[in-house]
C-alpha cells in the first residue's frame, strides 16, 4: 500500500492538505446539523413549542449513550489512521473489523439500554408532565433504530482515518435529503407529529448505514470490510479499548454534566426548554466547525505520526489551531448580529425568542476560548494520548460546571447564569491545554514508546 501516493497528508503543503480533508467534514457536519435543525424546524412550526420542548430535552439523554460508544470506537479511527500512515496492512485490516464488529454489538446493546432507561432518565431530568409523552415517543423511536446510528458512525469514522473525507459527505447528503423528505410527509402530510419526526430520522440513519457499508465493502484496499471477517481481535481490541474508553468516559462525565445543566433549564418553564432546544441547533453550527477542524487534525497527526513525520505533526497541529480560530470568531459575530431572526425561524413567540436571545449573548462571546480545547486534545489524540486529555476536560468543564450549578446558580436563580457554566469552564480548561500543549510530552512521550 503506497500510502504516499494515496493522500498528501504525509507529504503535502500542510494548511492545504487540513483544509481539503476540513471542508468535506464541515459540509458533511452541515447536512447532519441541517437535518437535525428541520427537525426542530417542523416540530416547532407544525406541531408547536410544547412538542420542540419535549424532543430538545432528550438530546441530553441519547448523548450519553451515543456519546459514549463513539468515544470508544474513536480510539479505532486513531489507530486505522495510524496503521494506515505506516503501510501496515494487515493491522489495518483488523481493526477495520474489530471496528464493525464493535459496532454491531454496541449498537444492540445500547437499544436495549435505551429503552429500558429513557423514562427514568426524563425523569431524573424533570422533564415537565405536560411535554413527557412527546420526549418518550421521539426517545423511544431514535432507541430502535441505533444499531443503525452507530454503524453509520464507525463507518464514516473508518473512511476518515485513512484520508477519505468526501464520501462520508455524499452519504451525509443522501440522507439529510431522505430525512427532510420523510420529515415533511409523516409530520406535514400524515400528521404524525413528534412520531413521524422521530421515524424519519431512524430511516434517514438506516439509509446512511446500508451506504457506508456498502462503500468499504467495494474497496479493493486493505482497509475493505468483509462479512466473513468482522469478528474481535483479541489484541486490536484491547489498543481500541485503551485509547477510546478514556475518550468514552470524557463524554459520559460530560453528557452527565449537559444533564444536570438541562435539568436546570427545566425548572425554568417551557418557555426556557424551547428556547434552548432551538439555540442549541444554531450553537451545533458552530460546534460543527470546531468538529470538523478537531477531526482533521487527529487524521493529520494520526498518518503523519504512523509515518515518523513528527515535524508536521506540530507545525499542523498549530495551523490548524490559526484557522479555526479565525472561523470561530467569524461565526461568533455573524450568530450575535442576527440572533433575533434566526431564533423565530425555530419558533415566532417571542417569550421564546427572547429567551434564546439571552442565551446567545451568554455563550457565543466565549467560543474561541475553546478552541483551544478541540484542536490541543484532538492533536493529542492523534498520537494516541487519550487519558490526560480526559482527566483535563473532566476536570476542567464537568466538574466545574456541576459546581457552578450546585453551588453558584443558587445564588442567583436565572437562566442565564444556568449559561454562564458553559463560557467560565470553557476558559478555564482552555488555559489548561495550552499549558499542556506547551510542554510538548504529550508528543515526546509517544515517540519514545514507538521507537
């Protein structure tokens, strides 16, 4: 396998080669965030701002488990990445199948977690009586249908590690468009309200599955899947496990951290739930750009790590970090200046709209302090140091946002101040990792372990 003459990550300018690996990320994290925002769009326009109240409160919920397996399976996309900068066939095509072997038992057993666990996880929540049939209905269906959800995201994890960064995006085409056609057949046309939007984004995943499949098993490459293969290995497993379990549990501490916050706004009334709910999809906008340059520097650093090309892995790592900021504070303006509009395109009552205004002025200020946060972790990643960016982040965003909650939020009853958690953690951890950054052994310390 010539890696060399596969992809330029190894080899080429380095700004030019993140951003042709960035920008079919970022279109991809588009449609993903377009699909989940007519979503919101429909249910809150034709159904109303109690069924966007209840499906925006089971976000929180289906992260903690979703989050948690693609933590896990991230560790695979790293040591793919990996095997894939130093030409290593064979350990490419174990973990390629351990990857989907992972997926498919993942998959299963987070359905049946799920289900059994959505009405008391609402609960621990305080989801209001009023919006909980809507909230377990839309949990209920996306349940089902998440053997699909994870294999989709494995597979699409799997395509990026070894440089493919445009078919993930055709296949996020594909069903952004089969999501927003059912979306406004089963709740516009059937009148299947929260139901509908829910089944619509269950076949829209099981359509990206069967595609993403279908794609790494017509590969004639070492990385190609074949059905008959897709079992443990013993040995890739464990190296999956010990870099993406710390991942894994990052996101667990943090999605606990989201609930408990979600919880908060709860208590404020529906008005507050609907205005969060819609806030967080123009607040996904963003986070997909931070994503999408976060991804690319771990395949970056991955290949070129694999291939003993330390030098780029630094000098990437800190352009990467230049241009996300650039965008970020970009974005951030364009989100502050039209707030207002954008928020009634969600919803029209303007007790809703002012809340989510509130909730923009709090957050979006502070956006470029986690930056930092991102590219330094996912970096870090790259080289396969998954633990001490775990513990920092753990450390830094979820145990200090629980303590902000518990202990200053009763200070002053608002919620605005349940928002302040965010930006005061953000910048917090984001000094954190420049100093961790700064001091290089996260880099030296994997290259004393591969010689």
């Amino acid at each position: 396998m010539d890696t060399a003459q596969k992809n330029q990550i190894v080899e080429g300018v380095i700004w030019k080669q993140l951003l042709i690996f960035f920008f079919p990320i970022l279109i991809g994290s588009f449609f993903q965030q377009l699909y989940n925002t007519v979503d919101t769009v429909i249910v809150g326009q034709y159904v109303g701002k109690q069924a966007l109240a209840g499906v925006g409160s089971t976000g929180t919920v289906i992260n903690l488990w979703l989050g948690f397996f693609v933590g896990l399976a991230g560790g695979a996309s790293v040591i793919i990445s990996q095997y894939y900068g130093g030409s290593d066939a064979q350990g490419l095509s174990r973990a390629v199948h351990t990857s989907i072997a992972l997926a498919l038992a993942g998959g299963a057993v987070l359905s049946v977690l799920g289900l059994t666990t959505a009405r008391p996880s609402l609960e621990l929540l305080d989801v209001a009586e009023e919006v909980m049939d809507e909230a377990m209905t839309y949990i209920s269906v996306f349940y089902c249908g998440m053997i699909a959800t994870v294999i989709y995201n494995v597979g699409t994890g799997i395509l990026r590690a070894i440089g493919d960064s445009k078919r993930p995006l055709y296949i996020l085409i594909a069903c952004c468009g089969v999501n927003i056609v059912l979306d406004l057949l089963f709740v516009v046309v059937f009148r299947w309200a929260v139901f509908g939007v829910a089944l619509a984004t269950v076949i829209a995943q099981a359509v990206s599955a069967v595609l993403v499949m279908a794609r790494l098993m017509r590969v004639k490459e070492a990385y190609q899947v074949r059905l008959r293969q897709v079992r443990f290995h013993g040995p890739t497993l464990k190296k999956i496990v010990r870099l993406g379990l710390p991942t894994g549990m990052q996101s667990v501490l943090y999605s606990i951290s989201n609930l408990v916050i979600q919880a908060a706004v709860n208590a404020f009334g529906i008005d507050a739930m609907a205005g969060w709910a819609a806030v967080s999809r123009i607040d996904g906008f963003v986070w997909m750009v931070m994503s999408a340059f976060g991804i690319s520097v771990t395949t970056f650093v991955g290949q070129n790590f694999g291939a003993g090309r330390y030098d780029r892995v630094l000098r990437g790592t800190r352009v990467c970090l230049a241009m996300t900021a650039g965008t970020t504070l970009a974005l951030t303006a364009l989100e502050l200046l039209f707030a207002g509009p954008i928020l009634r395109v969600f919803n029209k009552d303007e007790a809703v709209v002012a809340m989510g205004v509130t909730f923009v002025r709090v957050w979006a200020p502070a956006y470029i302090t986690y930056v930092f946060i991102e590219i330094f972790s996912g970096a870090a990643r790259g080289v396969g140091e998954a633990l001490q960016p775990m513990v920092i982040t753990i450390f830094g965003v979820c145990v200090l946002r629980l303590l902000w909650i518990w202990c200053v939020l009763p200070l002053h009853h608002t919620p605005a101040m349940v928002a302040a958690s965010y930006p005061v953690t953000w910048g917090i951890t984001g000094v954190v990792f420049i100093v961790y950054h700064l001091r290089m052994n996260w880099l030296n310390r994997h290259i004393i372990q591969k010689a």
